[in-house]
C-alpha cells in the first residue's frame, strides 16, 4: 500500500535488503568503489582470499562503481578458476589478473567524455562499450554464477535508491523487479562506475511490462519502469554493503574508496562551493558506512572483517603481518579516483597492498588459523 506507514521506516534504514530476512550463516563479501584505484586494489584482496581458501567459501559478492568492474570479470569466469581439491582457483591469474590489468593499462574516462561530447552516444555508452570491448565480449548478466550471487549495485536517481543487477533479477525495491535479466554485463558495470559528474547518468530503456510489481513498492508506474536513470553505486553506497548485510552473518568489506582532503580556503563560488559540499555529504556517509561495519564487529552481532587502502596495517597488532610502511600505502591510497591509464608498477604495488591489508584482517579476525603468505604477488614491487 502506497501509503502503509511502514514504508517511511524501511526506506529511511541505512540497510534494507530486497529480500528482507534475518541474517543467515554464509559469507559476503562487499566490494567498494574508487576508479581504477579500487580494480586493482581489490585484485590483491581476491588473490589473498584465493589462496587462503575463502573465495570459493563466498555466497555472495556485492560491488560499487570501481569494485564492479572486478565483480564482473571475476563473476564471468567464474566458471573458468578451476578450484582444485583445497578450494584454490588455479586459474586466477589468467581469468582475473590479466584481463583487468590490462584494462588498467588504458584510459577510458577522457576518451569517452571527449567521444560523448563530439560524437553521438552518450558518454556512458562509450564507457559500457569499451568495458564490453576489452573485458565482457557481449555477455549478459545470465552469464554470471548461480553461486555465489554476483550483486552489481548502481544508484537510481530517479527512485533515490539502489538499483541491484544480478542474474535472477534486477530491482530496485521502491520500482519493482525483472526476472532474468538479459542486460548485458557491460552496461551494468557501466552504470554501476558511472562516476558523476562526467560518466553519468547511465539511461536504460525496458519494455513496458517488464518490470513487475512486488510487495511495498511505491513507484510501478511510468517512467519509473520503462527509462531507468542511473548513476555510480558509490554515490548511494560506497562499500557495497547494503546487498550482503542484512544477508548473511559473516561480511567482508574491502575498502578501497577516497577521503576528502582539508581545504583551508574553501571557493566561494556558488558551481565550486556546492561541489565541495557535497564532498562533505559523501565523506560523511562513507565514515557512517564503516562505523556501522566496524561497531557490529565489536558487538558481536556480525563476523568478519574489514581492511581499507587508508588502514594503517600495524592497527592490526598481528604478529607477522606484511611490512607495509604508512607513508607508502597512503601514497597508494592518494591514487586519482579515475579511469586513467595506470603504470604496470603502480598497479604491483596496489595489488600488492590489497593483498597484504586483505590477509591481516583475515588472519587476525576471521581464521587465526590461515597460515601466513610467503611473500607479495609481486615480490620485486613492493609497496
């Protein structure tokens, strides 16, 4: 009922799950946004998980903006990794690695505003094809695993809340649902990474009817089901949390996302001074995200882990934790949140990072009993 005045509580929580229920056992793992920043620093998370054994343990993967593009490759050659007998994908470097770092070798946001202003086609289009073009070959969302669900998170501007894509439906919980997606993969990750101002919005078109109408929604109606405007996941829900916390009991957060930065004379003109007002606005949404995280750690009413590209690693007090100095990886966390071609070494040495902050929150609050790694994926980069 439109006017049930429960609707006003569920769509105020930070949290609401399109299939709401209490939380189950199994293991989620959220994916944060942050431009090619966040892709790689995530490869370096998956790699550790990969080799501890937890990747194949996951039930569901929910990703925003940079995080998505990780999710996508990662959920299209799922059925590639050739997990052996203790769980380890054998096929990680080859399925998952090379694809995106070669995509991280290669500019895209510049080329597609200059493509969206000068050509026809809209500059998200531009960004969902070169994604198409490098990493996802014309697969569609049912191209992803059954298990685990693959979340890919855009922000509905329209409805204000998150539009979920996945395999057995996308949804946005205030519009309504379609069943089996044929969207294609490109186009999710696009929206889901189609950073405001210059990569957004991302605009779907859906047959009239194909959007059904589900228990609480409040907006089936037109235009809302037939032209869909999106923009970056990130801007609703940096970490990706929504889609796994009401889920499951045990949550990963790999935070690879930004922090505004002090600005001791702020612009007085009215285009700037919004700008950084809204940065405001994000910055805070973002530390509300990660307390809510860490707050349930401490409480006992989640389990797992958190590790971020700001986190300082001797926080962790883990004996045998990899040596990753402060200096070295808040240089790594100051990487430009772009789409912008990024030097094979700065990639090792994010990876490298994602890996090490990764297996320091697993070994000291999820499985104490992960042996420790030999060394980095990338021994002669470092940090």
């Amino acid at each position: 009922m439109p006017n049930d005045p429960n609707r006003v509580s569920e769509a105020a929580s930070p949290v609401r799950d399109i299939e709401p229920s209490a939380p189950q056992e199994g293991i989620g793992l959220c994916l944060s946004g942050g431009g090619y920043r966040a892709m790689v620093f995530h490869i370096g998370a998956l790699w550790r998980l990969n080799e501890a054994g937890y990747l194949v343990k996951l039930d569901r993967i929910s990703s925003v903006s940079g995080g998505s593009i990780t999710a996508g490759v990662l959920g299209l050659h799922w059925t590639r990794l050739q997990f052996d007998a203790s769980g380890v994908a054998q096929r990680f470097n080859e399925e998952v690695v090379a694809p995106l770092r070669d995509l991280a070798g290669r500019t895209l946001d510049a080329k597609a505003v200059v493509g969206g202003i000068l050509l026809p086609g809209t500059i998200a289009e531009y960004i969902a094809s070169a994604y198409d073009k490098h990493l996802f070959k014309g697969a569609d969302l049912q191209a992803l695993p059954d298990k685990p669900r693959f979340v890919i998170n855009a922000t509905n501007v329209q409805s204000g809340a998150l539009w979920r894509f996945s395999k057995p439906y996308m949804a946005d919980y205030r519009v309504g649902q379609l069943d089996k997606p044929t969207t294609q993969l490109a186009m999710a990750v696009g929206a889901s990474s189609a950073f405001p101002p210059f990569l957004s919005p991302a605009t779907m078109e859906l047959p009239r009817g194909a959007v059904k109408e589900v228990a609480g929604v409040d907006l089936h109606r037109e235009p809302f089901t037939t032209q869909v405007v999106l923009t970056d996941g990130g801007v609703y829900d940096n970490l990706g949390l929504e889609t796994v916390w009401k889920k499951y009991k045990t949550v990963l957060v790999s935070d690879a996302g930004g922090k505004m930065q002090p600005e001791p004379e702020p612009h007085q003109d009215w285009v700037q001074h919004m700008v950084r007002v809204l940065d405001v606005i994000d910055n805070q949404v973002r530390s509300l995200r990660k307390r809510q995280v860490i707050d349930a750690y401490e409480a006992g009413e989640r389990r797992g882990g958190y590790w971020g590209i700001r986190t300082n690693i001797v926080d962790y007090k883990l004996p045998g934790a990899m040596p990753c100095p402060f200096d070295r990886t808040t240089e790594l966390a100051n990487t430009p949140t772009r789409l912008q071609r990024m030097e094979s070494a700065l990639q090792e040495r994010l990876i490298n990072w994602g890996y090490a902050v990764c297996d320091a929150a697993l070994r000291k609050h999820v499985d104490p009993n992960i042996k420790a790694p030999r060394g980095f994926p990338y021994p002669g980069s470092g940090i």
